[in-house]
C-alpha cells in the first residue's frame, strides 16, 4: 500500500468512524472550497438524485459511485468537494473504502467532509460474517477498535 493510500486510509477511517455499531464518532469538518464541483449527500436523499444541494444522493456508496462517473468524465476544475449532511446512515457494506480510484489529481482534488457543524454517524442493522457484538477487542464503550 503507497503512503498515500495509508494516510488516505486513515483519515478515512478517523473521519467515518468506520465501526459496525450503534454508537458512532462524531465528525466536523471544515468550510467547503470555494472552487471546483460541490455534491451533496443527506440521509433523506435518494442515490438517483443529481447529488446537488436540492436534490442531495442517499448513501457514501451512492456519492462514491458519482465521484467515479464524473473522475471517468474528466475531473472539473477545482476537484470535487463530497459535502456530507448530519445524520444517520445506514452501512450498506461491511465497510464503506475509497481506493486509488477515488483520488484526485493535482489542483484537481477530492474532498469528502461533513457540513459544517453536523455530526455525521455510520451504523449496521445486520452483522457482518466474522463480526461479534461484544467481543475480544470491543472496550467498555462498545465500538471494536
């Protein structure tokens, strides 16, 4: 794994809490850039929809897969900035990964953050093969590390 997918990685992980539990960390983020494409993702919203601030996509599966079809496209000037509302959402794998596929380039740059203020949490209805509520490595709080 290159050092940039490791650092990626990480903060990926800071970021989403990337845990199967009901308990999750709480991520704040930045201002948006000014520049480059803007795309929005709400747990209200539907993975058909533009990803635009009125017509927000539903999941981070939904936004990633966007992110792809525009990068495949031609990333736009400025990069693309992946604005994530508060909220809940649902884990609809076992764990939600942006690769190399998913960077950016330089001056052309993908951000994903949650707005301003809001706390954006992961959570899982189902267990996961290999997955054990509860146990070795789970601490008192719950969350496995």
């Amino acid at each position: 794994m290159t050092k940039g997918k490791k650092i990626l990685s990480a903060m990926l992980s800071v970021l989403m809490g990337f845990t199967v539990c009901t308990s999750a960390l709480p991520v704040y983020a930045a201002d948006a850039p000014s520049q480059g494409m803007q795309l929005y993702v709400s747990p209200n919203g539907n993975d058909a929809a533009a990803g635009t601030l009125d017509a927000p996509l539903k999941t981070l599966e939904g936004a990633r897969a966007k992110v792809r079809e525009i990068k495949k496209a031609g990333l736009p000037a400025g990069g693309i900035t992946v604005n994530i509302a508060g909220g809940m959402y649902a884990l609809t794998e076992k764990s939600f990964e942006l690769t190399a596929e998913d960077s950016g380039e330089a001056g052309k740059e993908i951000v994903w953050q949650a707005l301003p203020g809001e706390q954006v949490k992961r959570r899982s209805k189902k267990l996961f093969p290999g997955d054990r509520p509860g146990g070795a490595g789970t601490p008192a709080g719950g969350c496995p590390r």
